[in-house]
C-alpha cells in the first residue's frame, strides 16, 4: 500500500470527501511539534531515553531505546513504517514507556542508511521515495528474522527489561508482516504483537506471513486501514481463519481511516482512529505481558 500510485489516489479521495486536510509538517522541530499532537499517557511515568546501537549479523542498526526511570519491565520492540525511524516514532516510543514499558525502535534501513533517512516533516513525495524504496528493497524474510532474534537478544540484555515477563512487539505499514516473522521466530519471547495498517500480511507467496502463524505463542491486534481493505478484502478473513486454527487470540478490526493513520506526521494522520488503536493496543499489552 505503501507504491505510488495507490497512496496518491486515495490521498486525493480522502481530501476531496473532506477527511483528511493538506499537512504540512516541514515547520515543525524535531519532537515538539509532535509531542504537542500525542495526548500524554494516563498517569505517565518519568522515563530515560537513550540512542544506542545493536550489532546484528549484518552491521550496526542505529535504535531509540526509552524506559520508565526505575524497575524493570516488559520490553516492546518497535519497527517504523516505511519512512524510518524519525521524530514521530521516538515519540510514540516515549508515550509507550510512559505507560511502563521498556521500548525499543529501530531503525530498519541501518544496512543502508542511518535515521533518519528523510527529512523531517517529508511527504511521502517522488523525492521520498526515491530516497526509502531502495532501502525497504533491502529488507525480506531473513533480514526481518535475523534482526529480529539480534534486537530481541539485545533487549534481553538490558537491567531495564524484566525477563520474566514476556516481549510485545509493534510494527506499522511494511513493520506490519516484520511483526509476525518476529513473533514466528522468537515465539517463548514475543506474548502480544499488534499490526497497524500493515501491508503484505497475506500473500500468495510461500514466506507469506501468515503461514507462520501455527508456529507463534502470541496475542495479536490487527488494526487495518479501511482502503487496504477495499484491496485485499479477504486477508482479513484469512488472518481470522489462520488464528483460530491456530486457538491464538487476535483482534481483527477494520478501522475507518486511510492507510498511515496512526503516526501523528503522517498526511492522513487520524487522531480519533489513532487513539483507538492504541487503546487497543496498550489493552492487549496489559493482558498478554503481564
């Protein structure tokens, strides 16, 4: 969902119908902006953040690490959509520690370029994707499964995660299908993924995410755009089908807002669906990481 020419069609149908507006992002700093469009978590811890890096097997991947300022706790592992980690992932980084949870975000394009590789405040424009679809090429099945076993190694590693506890994992747009091949491959570890408008997620080929359901252990939300919906109008019911033979749990919701809605600089940023969504989310964390 993240090519050309459906992003701008439906960009267009959704300004014409008046749900989205034109947004320009290019003024605003590097996380104050953005802060100011997150509501602040309910009863918000303080927090300790941190750039680090994380040697894989193929580099050294570039990663925001945020956590509450004292204890141990459940670690999340977070994968950008297809514009990186930037200032609005680091945010919702820190919103999602702010509720007690030890975050990682990676930056998924370390192979080929450090975060953040656009500009901030950049549309998903010609020169954006010039700049991002070379890099997301990069990425496949077995990069998504050795940087997942090498970011998920690391976390356990850290005093600030509490090991007893199981790992959640988010992933956004292409983060989406990373979520599952993590789940998939780190199953004792990963308790509870969510997917936000991800893409990809069932497939007619044969590393197609969801045929490797039958081997995770976790709970999972899968918040779908209502246009990738119109698309792919049997994944839904694909993904159902493959969780309850799997006797996995899963929430399965078709949301009505456009493909990107949940980060706060997306161009079709909806901030009701947004907040519903990680509702969700922090609902299944609460039950599936305890």
């Amino acid at each position: 969902m993240c090519d050309k020419d459906h992003f701008e069609e439906d960009l267009e149908k959704y300004i014409r119908a008046g749900r989205v507006t034109r947004r320009d992002f290019g003024g605003l700093t590097a996380g104050v902006g953005l802060a100011m469009m997150l509501p602040q978590a309910a009863n918000a811890q303080a927090v300790t953040e941190k750039d680090v890096e994380i040697k894989t097997p193929d580099g050294t991947c570039d990663a925001y690490f945020v956590h509450p300022q004292s204890g141990a706790h459940a670690a999340v592992l977070v994968w950008p959509d297809i514009l990186g980690l930037r200032p609005a992932f680091r945010q919702m980084g820190k919103r999602l520690a702010e509720s007690g949870y030890s975050v990682l975000t990676v930056n998924p394009f370390y192979r080929g370029k450090r975060a953040p590789v656009i500009p901030t405040g950049a549309a998903f424009d010609a020169a954006t994707r010039a700049i991002v679809m070379p890099l997301a090429q990069q990425l496949n099945a077995t990069t998504h499964v050795a940087d997942a076993k090498a970011f998920i190694g690391w976390l356990d590693q850290q005093p600030q995660v509490d090991k007893s506890r199981k790992i959640g994992t988010t992933g956004y747009c292409m983060g989406g299908p990373i979520t599952m091949r993590t789940a998939a491959s780190v199953a004792d570890r990963v308790g509870a993924a969510a997917s936000f408008h991800g893409g990809g997620l069932v497939t007619q080929n044969a590393d197609s995410p969801h045929l490797l359901v039958a081997q995770m252990k976790a709970q999972y939300l899968f918040a779908v755009a209502e246009n990738d919906d119109m698309r792919e109008p049997e994944a839904k019911n694909v993904l159902r089908d493959t969780f309850a033979k799997a006797k996995l749990d899963a929430e399965i919701e078709v949301y009505p807002a456009a493909h990107g809605w949940c980060p706060p600089d997306s161009q079709v940023y909806d901030m009701a669906q947004a907040e519903k969504a990680w509702s969700r989310m922090l609902v299944l964390f609460e039950r599936a990481l305890a």
